[in-house]
C-alpha cells in the first residue's frame, strides 16, 4: 500500500504532480505511472528514489538538496538559487521556518519537501494548486 500526495490544476489537467514516500514500493508506484502516463522524474529522494513525478513544465520545477533533504518549489514562476539555497535551509530548521520563508512568498504554487522519513506539501493559500493525499494498493502495471 502506498500512500501519496499530489495535485493536478483544474484549468489545465495536462499538468499534475504525484510525491511519494522514499520506500521500494512508492518507487515502483512511481516508476509505473512514469511509464503509463508518459510523465517525467522531477525529482529524486536522496537515496535515488523517485520522490516527484508527474507533468510539469520544466520552468516551473526548481529543486535543491544535496544532503538528505530535498526541496521542489512547483511554482508561477522559477526561484533564484539563493532562494532555493534558504528552502533548502529552512527545511532543515523546521516546518515553522519553512512556512515563514518559502511558503508565503509571492509567486509560490507549491513546496514539496523531502526529509529522512518524511514528505511534506505546502500549497498556496488561495487554493490554486490544491493537494490531495490517497492510498493506492497496486501499481495498476503487469
């Protein structure tokens, strides 16, 4: 069973992202929908997993994380290394940080965050890209 977290936008349902945990069974729950909906990897768990797959334009995906925690801004428009950098730090430091220095800046759809055990979603106030979390018992492939 794998639990996941993920988004498509209403007015455009050609572009959706799904998070999954760093386990070997999301990774193959990854790898299936990569292959059935011919999405792409947008983002790895530190161990290589597949963390964040889906249909996104490449503009609109930054990410950052070169220890063990990962961070993706999905966003209206791209981030600058210096702010990819201070998501990177704020998610180290705790979720409250995270929110107060990613999150609420102008401009952000969604933050997806990568750590030892743990993903996380923030999305934006307004509810433009909303997340949905769901449970799948297969991966649907043969």
């Amino acid at each position: 069973m794998v639990d996941s977290i993920g988004s498509a936008v209403p007015a455009t349902p050609a572009r959706w992202w799904v998070a999954v945990p760093d386990r070997p069974d999301a990774d193959r729950f990854a790898t299936a929908l990569v292959g059935r909906f011919r999405a792409g990897v947008l983002a790895r768990h530190a161990s290589g997993r597949v963390w964040l797959c889906g249909r996104y334009p490449d503009r609109l995906v930054d990410a950052v994380g070169a220890g063990p925690i990962r961070v993706v801004v999905i966003g209206v428009r791209g981030r600058t290394a210096g702010e990819l950098r201070d998501a990177e730090g704020a998610a180290a430091r705790g979720r409250d940080e995270l929110v107060d220095r990613v999150v609420r800046r102008p401009g952000v759809a969604t933050v997806a965050v990568s750590a030892p055990g743990r993903i996380q979603v923030y999305t934006d106030a307004v509810g433009s890209f909303p997340a949905s979390w769901t449970r799948h018992t297969g991966t649907g492939g043969r």
